[in-house]
C-alpha cells in the first residue's frame, strides 16, 4: 500500500485527509477489481472511458472539477482535492485518472471565465457525466507555442465562422463539447486569441483522425470547415483567449504532477514487493544493496515531488497568484521522476516485466509519458522554471 505520510503535511487540512482516505477506498473497491482488464484501444477504449467517467460522476467525484453551484462541491476548484484524486487514480488506473481529468479540463474555460448561463447549460452535464468535455488547444504547428496558432474564428453577424484544425486532443470523437481556442484578430500573437463552446453536432466539425498511443486514451484531429458558433458561445470577451487557456492550465497542470506521483508510487510498490518474494543466489532481491539503493532513491524522489505538488497546490488555492514558478517546478519535477522511478522498477522485475499477465504492471512503463507531454512539454516547462527563478510568479510565452 502506498505510503501516506504526506497528508500530515501542512500543505494539507482535515476535508483533504477525509478526501483522501475516501477515494482511497472508493478506487481499491470501484477500480482495483478491473484495472487489470482495461481495454487497449478503439472503440473499447471510447466504451470505457464513458464508463469511466459515468462511475466517477455518479460516485461525487466529478463533482470536484467544476464549481458550485453547477454540479461541483466546493465555490472555486480546489487544486488540492483534484491533486489527491488524481495522485489515488493514477496508482490504479491511468485510464481512470485520465477520464476524470478531462472533464475538468475540458471544461475549467468555463468554470473559470463562463457566463453565469453557460456555466448553468454545460457544467451539470459534465458533473453528472452526461457530456464529456474536451479543451482543443494544440495544432499541428502550435503546441506551447499558443500564440503560433493558425485556427481562425471570424465574426458574421450573430455567430463566429471556425477554420481550421486542432491535433493531439484528448477526448477527441467522444466529447459532446469542445472548448476551442482561436484566432480572431483582434490584436498580433497571443492577444489575438478567443475562446469558444463548441458543441460535437455542430455543421462544420469533424474528428478526420485518431491516434493509436502507447498510454491508450482517445486521441484524434478535430478540423473546422466553416463551422457556425453562436457569439453566446464565446467565453470571456473577444481578445480573452490566451488568459482563458492559460489560467486553465495553471489550475490544472499541478494535478498533471499529482498523476505522476501516483504511478511512481505504483512502480515503488511494486517494486518493493517484487523484491521481498524474489529470491536470487540464495537470498532475496531486497537483501541486495543496490536493490535497497535504488528503492532508497525512488522514495526519496518520490517525496522531493509531492513536496512540489503540494506546495504548488497550496499556492494556488490559498494566494491570490497564477504560481506559474511552482506549478511548472511541480509538473517538470515529478513527471521526469515518474519515468526514473518506473524504469527502476522495470529494472527490478527483470524479465517479468515484458509478461502481461497483469495488465496494471505491464502498463507502468508507458503510462507516465502521457502526462510529461500534456499541459506542457519538457522543454518549455523547463523555460517557464527558468524565468521564474529569479523570484517572480515566472511567465508564459506571451503573456497578456
């Protein structure tokens, strides 16, 4: 069983310990017994994933990605709930913690900048399940580099018309609405952008391809071909685009970093494990120095990340700030120690690895590359570190 030490930390009160006992024994009894059998890709992934997220929302869970008074516990997001969630899910299920992620980032636009009339039509259904949500950001030429994007929305009348196409987007083919940043003009680079609703039945969107991932969860091309959106489906104002997108992802991209802690917490427990019961030259793995060396190391590690992910989730709850510094310290921290972590631990299980008897250990290995890439990638994440360094709240690309 992971360790759970942590949650004496200050960083943490008695409603996140409750949380984090709660979904502890929700996810050993609801996703545990099936984790195992988890589909691999298609249409059964698409299956599961509305599954997924129909368990979480009818148990409460769903209800920590979006405000009250539209579905959610809490007035605002807490970025600390989210975290333990996420870190407990991921232990069992990278497919668990990406279904209920999505459904608050998909819709986090909304929750953070919607009018009160679209928060009343879109976040119930999301909280409930009944609409799966998706945040169409990336383009083939524009990934972090927001403000490189080339999808155009032009004003006509009383809608906007939407040209263009998104790539990498999670939930992409099963989302019922898709928040989409894109150009309208109305300044040069990033101040340029707007933020739209734009629901799967519009004329005009289309899903032209799906891609097959080493961590299977839906994932396609969205294209725009003269695609008619309401004016009343623009969040925030015209212009508002890239601080949408942004604050969004400040909520969000701790708990990338939390995901990340819950598969290396996985990987050590296995690992452990894995050690005690395997005996090599007469004594166990775990009698072998380099072995308590590397399981030494991957707890050390272990905790150095959450100490940034809690800190970057206390920031962001209780300071008026984006914490852009702690949050890109987080992310890039604990998703490089993730994949440290797992590769020790396949370093351990040796030619048991390569057996997929286990679906759950099999996957380790490819799970943790999902989040080092989403949100953010490496590198930039790294950039955004640097310029925080020197003690300010640290910047985007552009930012407004």
């Amino acid at each position: 069983m992971a360790d759970t030490s942590y949650l004496d930390w200050p960083f943490l009160d008695d409603a996140h310990r409750d949380l984090a006992g709660r979904i502890a024994r929700w996810a050993e009894a609801e996703i545990a017994p099936t984790a195992d059998d988890e589909a691999e890709e298609g249409e059964a992934i698409d299956a599961a994933c509305r599954a997924l997220v129909g368990k979480l929302a009818a148990d409460g869970w769903i209800g920590y990605c979006v405000p009250a008074p539209h579905g959610g516990h809490f007035e605002h997001i807490d970025v600390r709930s989210l975290c333990l969630i996420r870190e407990t899910l991921a232990y069992y299920s990278g497919l668990a913690d990406f279904s209920f992620i999505m459904q608050g980032l998909g819709s986090g636009p909304i929750s953070l900048f919607g009018s009160e009339e679209q928060k009343a039509a879109y976040l119930p259904g999301v909280a409930a399940g009944d609409r799966i949500a998706a945040f169409a950001l990336s383009e083939p030429d524009s990934g972090s580099d927001v403000a490189a994007m080339k999808t155009e929305a032009v004003a006509d009348g009383d809608d906007y018309v939407l040209n263009g196409a998104k790539t990498l987007i999670s939930n992409a083919g099963i989302a019922d609405q898709y928040t989409v940043i894109a150009r309208t003009g109305e300044a040069p680079g990033a101040r340029g952008l707007s933020a739209f609703i734009v629901e799967t039945d519009r004329p005009g969107l289309e899903v032209t391809e799906r891609f097959r991932v080493i961590a299977p969860h839906p994932l396609g091309t969205v294209s725009f071909t003269d695609c008619r959106v309401p004016r009343a489906n623009l969040i925030a104002g015209p212009g508002d685009g890239f601080k949408v997108a942004m604050a969004t992802l400040d909520v969000f991209r701790t708990s990338v970093a939390a995901a990340a802690v819950g598969f290396a917490r996985r990987a050590l427990d296995e690992a452990v494990a894995r050690s005690q019961s395997r005996q090599s030259f007469g004594k166990k793995l775990s009698d072998y120095q380099l072995i308590q060396q590397k399981i030494a190391d991957m707890a050390t590690d272990i905790d150095a990340a959450a100490l940034l992910v809690y800190r970057s989730a206390w920031t962001k709850d209780t300071r008026e700030t984006r914490g852009t510094r702690e949050v890109a310290m987080a992310k890039l921290h604990a998703t490089e120690m993730a994949q440290r972590a797992i590769d020790q631990a396949v370093q351990i299980f040796g030619g048991q690895r390569r057996r997929r008897r286990q679906r759950r250990r099999a996957a380790l290995p490819r799970d943790p590359r999902a989040p080092n890439l989403r949100g953010h990638q490496r590198d930039p994440e790294a950039d955004h570190r640097q310029r925080g360094a020197g003690g300010g709240g640290g910047v985007t690309e552009a930012n407004p």
